[in-house]
C-alpha cells in the first residue's frame, strides 16, 4: 500500500500544530475543509488557528455585493468633488445624515443649512 501524500493524524503530534495549519492556509492555499482532512481537526479548532487569515481567493464565494464594491469606491473617491444634500425633517435622520457627512471628510461648520418651514407646520412658539 502506497503511503499518504499528506501528514494526517501525525499533524497532532506536531509541536505547534498552529504553525502547520497557517502554512497549509499561506503556501498550499488549502480550504479549511482541506485543512481538516489533512490535520484531523475539527473545523472550530481549524478557523481559530486561521483567525486573521484572509481565505484563499480560489475558495471565496462569488458574493452580489462584489460588482456594488468597486461603484462604492468609486463614488467614495468622487464624493468630496460632489456635496452631499439631504431633505428630511426627522431630527433622528437628520443627526445620522451628520455623522455621514463627517465621516465623508465634511466638517459639521463647513455645511450649509437651508431650513424651510411650510406655512401649514405645526410648530409651537415659546411663551404662548
């Protein structure tokens, strides 16, 4: 009988079974299904060795949002040539439309603030 390809079970007498599963992941670029038949590992066991390893780009799935990725960098890296405006009365909205700006690179004192108020609004005045 021929003999395996692969360590098998032996991986677990291994002194730093940590180190073998990293180089399965980076230079054989194994899945970790791969990675468990090869080290007789749970699966668990498999991904807290490989926390903070991206996965092999062979084994990643196709994901809808992929095509939207690079529209959004893009409209990101135009977004500071383009204001940004926003119509809303919600107070909640309109704080969350803030943060959004400022995390765009906009200074909260660098906006401008048009305030409409319709002439049938309910707005109560102080005093009365």
């Amino acid at each position: 009988m021929a003999a395996a390809s692969h360590p098998g079970p032996a991986l677990h007498r291994m002194t730093d079974p940590a180190a073998e599963v990293r180089r399965l992941r980076t230079e054989e670029q194994l899945s970790v299904r791969e990675i468990q038949a090869r080290a007789s590992l749970g699966r668990n066991r498999v991904y807290e060795l490989l926390r903070g390893l991206p996965p092999p780009a062979r084994t990643r799935r196709p994901n809808a949002k992929d095509d939207l990725r690079a529209e959004t960098v893009e409209l990101r890296a135009a977004a500071p040539a383009r204001r940004p405006r926003f119509v809303n009365s919600d107070p909640a909205l309109i704080e969350l439309f803030l943060r959004f700006a400022e995390a765009l690179g906009e200074h909260r004192g660098a906006l401008r603030y048009r305030v409409a108020i319709h002439e049938t609004a309910d707005v109560e005045i102080e005093g009365s």
